[in-house]
C-alpha cells in the first residue's frame, strides 16, 4: 500500500552536536515543539529512551535514510567535529554532503545562535541557514518542513507588464550592543616630583568601570592592561615585539547590570618619557564572550600646571627638559 505523502513529510528526523547539557536541552526542546505541532520528529535521547542497546551509527544511517526531513542543528561544535571527520558527527557529516546534492529539499540547516563562519562547515557553506535565535524564524522552519510555498508564482506571461519602480529601503542591521562596557570613572592626581622647575615624575591613579551587560553571569574573565613596558615597575608579560607590557587581572562572578571596579597607576618619569609620551593604553576584556577593548592615549591620563598659565596643561618632552612650570 502506497504511504501518503502527508505522512512522510511528518517524518523528521534532528541532529547535532552534543556540545554541551544546555546544547542538548535545547534540540531536545527544539524535538519536542515539532511533536506538539504535529510532525514526527526524533532524535538520539528519543530513539535511546525507545530501546535500551541502540546502535547509534544504525541510528544516525536510518534517520537520515528514512525521514522525509532531516534537521541539521549547526554549532562551534558540530563544524570542528565534521571537518574532522570525529564520532558519529563526522560519519553523518560524510553521508549528508554526499546526499543533499542530490536531495537538496531533504534537508533544513537551523542555529539557535546566529549565523556565523564559525559554526559553518566547509561542505555546507553558502547554504540557506534558519536562524531561530529570532523567533520570526520558526514559521520559516514549518514552511520548509510542510515544503509550503509561501508565494504562488503564475506562468510566464505572453506580453510584458508596465510598472512603477519603488525606491530600495536603505540596507541595515540591528546595532548588537557589546555584552561588557568598560568606561573610565577618574583619574586622581597621585605622588609627583618637581626639582628646579624641571619635572622628575608625574603618577596618577585611573579607575575603571567593567559593567556586565548581558543577561548571563560572567563567571571567569580578565582584564588585560597594555601599555608600554617602561610604564611598569615590576616584570610583566611583553607583547611579540617586546615594546608592550601587558598587566592581567584575573576576576570572577560579575552578574548581569553589575560592574566591577579596578584602579591602575601610570607614571610618566624623566627616564620613560621619550619612550612613552605619544602611546596609548589598551583595556582588553576576555570572557567566555567576544573580547571588548579600548584604547586611550596615554597623554590623556595626565595634566600639568605651568607658573605662567591659568589652566592645567597636558606634560610633554620639554616639561621633563627644562624648568617650565610647577605642579
């Protein structure tokens, strides 16, 4: 007896990556809204609760045999395990660009996190990716899997039709705001020296302001201070070329709306100031997110008081040379 075609279409079969519990929860429940909304979709834990000493190669070779659709949940993890050829992930990898040449409307490639190089295997690049990170997009995956049409095109035509050209919206994309801001809250003036109107050093405290603002816990991050290595007393890292240093602060627990405080000194002394005085200081993030920097000139941080003016200057070369003013 013939299978209706109804039915097959109902037959879905999602896979992925287990990167990690969360990952895994989220196919699941991604498996799970299918079934309510009436496809027959299913997936390893599903196929696993089903029998107790399943073949997962089996498993992988029959869902993508035997389903009308095939879901590709693509992740960071997914594309190195299938460049890779590694676990199951590769194997199916082998069979699906083998295969969907020759049934491109068989499968559906979705990303719960945007659409990025980065979760993309080479074997898959330059193909339609579903991104159900915006909601909208759910009504895309049910058309794809009820292969709906969601436009009804006419046959060509015998004459020619006249129209008025509409002008192109303007192209753009939502702004994503950073999930770390770090923003410069003072700079108190701190110890200096100044003998025979020559200036011997300037040192002055800079406190920063790290606002977590993003929806989740940064439970591990670090904040790299980079400026030029004369700046430093004590030995710290160097960059490649040996002219910056590079000072870390390792940190943890920073919730989402809070920030975090920390303070630095920089010093401009007789010794470093041709070295140092058209650099800039770097503030470098590092989390379990993008990295977020700044950069201020290092010029910025300080000011100057001359005899002969009413308002404080920023010190340059000569105020370290020769007796110009006071502080």
């Amino acid at each position: 007896m013939e299978q209706d075609s109804n039915e097959l279409i109902d037959k879905v079969f999602v896979t992925y990556s287990q990167d990690s519990k969360e990952h895994q929860t989220q196919v699941a429940s991604l498996t799970d809204l299918l079934r309510k909304e009436g496809f027959d979709a299913e997936m390893d834990i599903l196929k696993s609760q089903r029998e107790t000493a399943i073949s997962f190669k089996q498993m992988m070779h029959v869902g993508i045999a035997k389903s009308k659709k095939v879901i590709i949940v693509l992740s960071k993890g997914y594309k190195e395990k299938a460049e890779e050829f590694k676990a199951g992930v590769g194997v199916e990898y082998n069979l699906v660009v083998n295969d969907i040449v020759d049934n491109p409307q068989k499968y559906i490639l979705v990303s719960f996190d945007g659409i990025t190089n980065d979760i993309i295997p080479l074997g898959l690049a330059g193909r339609e990716i579903v991104d159900l990170s915006n909601p909208e997009k759910m009504q895309v995956l049910f058309q794809k899997l009820l292969g709906h049409q969601t436009f009804i095109f006419s046959e060509v035509g015998t004459s020619k039709p006249t129209f008025t050209s509409q002008p192109i919206p303007a192209f753009h994309l939502p702004i994503k705001k950073a999930l770390v801001e770090i923003e410069m809250t003072s700079v108190k003036p701190g110890n200096g020296s100044f003998s025979a109107g020559i200036c011997n050093f300037i040192e002055n405290n800079v406190t920063l302001a790290i606002k977590n603002c993003g929806e989740k816990r940064l439970d591990d991050f670090t904040i790299a201070i980079k400026m030029h290595s004369a700046m430093f007393d004590e030995e710290v890292s160097v960059d490649h070329d040996g002219q910056m240093g590079i000072q870390n602060i390792s940190q943890t627990n920073l919730f989402p709306g809070q920030s975090r405080i920390i303070s630095f000194v920089v010093r401009l002394t007789r010794q470093n100031i041709k070295q140092v005085i058209g650099s800039s200081v770097e503030i470098t993030v590092y989390s379990n997110e993008k990295p977020v920097t700044v950069s201020y000139p290092l010029i910025s941080f300080f000011q100057m008081k001359l005899p002969t003016a009413y308002q404080s200057v920023q010190p340059s070369l000569e105020h370290f040379e020769r007796p110009l003013g006071y502080f």
